[in-house]
C-alpha cells in the first residue's frame, strides 16, 4: 500500500537517488508515486511486488469467472457439454 507522506515524489528526486528509491522498494515492499510538475505521472515498484499483484489479480479473475459460471447455472443458461461442442464445431465448420 502506498503511504501518501512518504511515497510521493517528484520524478527529478528519483533520477537523483535511483538507487536509494530502488533499496527502499525492496525494503519495503511499497511502490513510489513520481510526479510531473506537482500531478502523479508514474507509478514505480519492485518486481517481486508486481508479481504479486499479478498473481493476485489472476486469482481474482478465476473466482469472478467461477461465480458467473455458478450464477449462469443457477439461472438455467446452460446446455450439456456435448450439445455445446456439437453446435461449436457446426459454428466453426469442423466436422464430428
């Protein structure tokens, strides 16, 4: 999470001390917010904490694309699988 006193800075202060920036994300674990004449230009941050998001992100993805699944049936919008393939493959001109 970003601490807005101490993770807001101008991009010149970046240029100047990148590695200081760059062993301060690592430490701990939060992005920099780098500005552009006063306005949020860049978000920057360690790999390993982007990865998480990442990985985060995806999670969520599957479990909304799970609850849609679960919905869809609870509402009657779906057919067997069988059906489903058979009229795919009769969209797409392959045949059986």
């Amino acid at each position: 999470m970003i601490n807005l006193s101490q993770d807001i800075h101008p991009l010149t202060a970046f240029k100047r001390s990148t590695s200081d920036f760059v062993n301060r994300m690592k430490r701990t674990r939060r992005a920099v917010v780098l500005t552009v004449n006063g306005k949020a230009e860049l978000i920057v941050q360690d790999a390993k904490s982007y990865q998480q998001i990442l990985d985060r992100l995806e999670r969520f993805e599957a479990v909304e694309a799970i609850r849609a699944g679960i919905a869809a049936a609870e509402e009657g919008r779906v057919k067997p699988a069988r059906r489903a393939l058979a009229e795919l493959q009769d969209e797409l001109g392959i045949s059986r």
